[in-house]
C-alpha cells in the first residue's frame, strides 16, 4: 500500500464504524454514550471523575489501534459524570506513530454512532503566549493544521456528514462559556487561544514557533485537530481543553522533553478532571 492509500479513507469505512460500536457496546454493556472524552499526555488521570467505572483495553475493540507512546495506556473507560454517560480514551493515538488520521479519528465516529453528541478533546501543548504559564490550562478558541493531513482524505460516505464541514465556530461557543463559568466559580486560571497541530513528533524549532505567533497560535501539539474535524464533519458540539505542559522551544532555557510534559501534565490532570467535573454535567 503506497503512503497515499494508507492516509486514505477505505471504502468500508462505515463498516468498521459499526463494528467498533458494537465492540465497546459489548464489552462495557451499554447502549449509548453521551460524550466522548479523550485524553491527551499524561492526563490519564481523569479518569478518576468517572462513578461506576467499566473499563476494556484499546486492543479488545476491532479496529481501534494501540498508542505506541509512554503515557498513553490505551484503554476505555464508561462511567458517568454528573449522571451523563461519558466514554473517555486513555491512550490516544497519533499520526506520528505511522496511524493515518482516518484510523485515529474511529473512536470518534464509533460514539457518534452510539449517537453521542459532545466530544471533549484533552491535550498537552507547548505555549507560545508568555502569558500562558505549564500547569495552566487553555480553552480552545480555534485551531491551526500545520501538518498537512486531514481525517477526511479518501472516499466519502454521506452518512459520515458534509464532504465539505464548515469549521467555522468548530470549538462551541456555548461550552466554551460554560467551561469559563466552572473555572470562575473554582477560582481556576483557564485561558482561551488558538492551537496549532503539527506532525510531530519532533518538537517544533524555535523558527516554527515564531511562525506559529505570527499566525496567532498560543499552543502547539501533535494531536486533537484530526478528531475536531471527524466531530465537526458528524455534527458533534466540541470543547477543546488543553494543558500548557512547557514553554515552546525558543521560549523556554531548558531542552524538551517528553518526561517534562508528563511531570507537569500529571499535576493538571487533577485540576482538569476537577474542571470536568464542573462542565460536563452542563454542557
């Protein structure tokens, strides 16, 4: 299979859409979800917000592939927030790891399927604003493709959504409001910017970063725009929720690391589970 096949969406899409719906139904006894939360590096720990937990590995599900990255468990947790059914990933998978942006984005369209309608996209990013300190965490406003691939690639299926999604007001106005609300009344710092995904998994040079400043990125990743899209295309309301793990090459005095965006990403998961707490039962 040449590169351009293997990003390329395959005919049976929908098929392997259904077949990954009926997998977590089976092996989490459920019928529906209502919110899908993934979570980005070193945010795992989020998942002790959820009652009455059900959990299966990633690897128990047709289809789904496994994160090949430290910190990503690859696992599936059912539990409930709030009394709302919420599926949340631990282990997100990355294009970066060879796993095209149609295959990552399956979880997204398998919960659609299980007709839910909110996706909450978690990750840690670098900051390219001074002003956004790691351990802080940033709502997203908008996002950037800086890596030139798109979930949507390949052949279209109509019951996926429009070939052509609007991405206007992709990150949802209202549960932006609403997560700003929960982070007032817990007295939390949560600012608001645009990300910027880039391929990775290098880490940008601090050319790319002044570049990201230009166009007016405030944090930049390696992941969530393709699961924006895949949600946006389905007619899902998406909040984007990002943990500023590190200063952005160029702006921080010490080299990165993926140890370092875990040590500070660890702390904030407590504050963003907290946060979750707070907005998912209102969204």
């Amino acid at each position: 299979m040449s590169e351009s096949d293997h990003n390329s969406a395959p005919v049976d899409l929908y098929d392997r859409v259904c077949e990954v719906a009926d997998g977590i139904k089976a092996k989490l006894n459920i019928d529906s979800v209502e919110i899908i939360c993934v979570l980005g590096s070193g945010l795992g720990g989020a998942v002790d917000a959820l009652e009455n937990r059900r959990s299966v590995a990633t690897s128990e599900i047709p289809h789904l592939p496994k994160s090949t990255v430290e910190g990503h468990n690859g696992v599936l947790h059912h539990g409930f927030i709030g009394g709302r059914s919420v599926l949340m990933l631990q282990g997100r998978v990355h294009t970066y790891e060879g796993i095209p942006p149609w295959q990552s984005t399956l979880i997204i369209r398998a919960v659609h399927h299980l007709k839910g309608q909110i996706a909450v996209l978690t990750n840690s990013a670098g900051s390219c604003n001074p002003d956004f300190n790691p351990g802080e965490l940033m709502v997203m406003a908008d996002h950037v493709n800086l890596s030139g691939r798109n979930p949507l690639i390949g052949s279209h299926d109509e019951r996926f959504g429009p070939r052509f999604p609007d991405m206007t007001n992709a990150y949802t106005p209202e549960l932006r409001h609403v997560a700003h609300s929960a982070a007032e009344r817990m007295n939390m710092t949560l600012h608001e910017g645009v990300y910027a995904w880039n391929l990775g998994p290098s880490y940008e040079t601090p050319a790319e970063v002044r570049m990201a400043q230009t166009l007016g990125v405030d944090a930049v990743g390696m992941s969530t725009a393709p699961e924006a899209i895949v949600a946006r295309q389905s007619g899902m309301r998406i909040l984007g929720l990002t943990c500023i793990s590190n200063l952005a090459a160029g702006l921080s005095a010490t080299p990165l690391t993926h140890e370092e965006v875990q040590a500070v990403a660890g702390p904030a998961a407590r504050n963003l589970a907290t946060l979750l707490v707070e907005v998912i039962p209102h969204v």
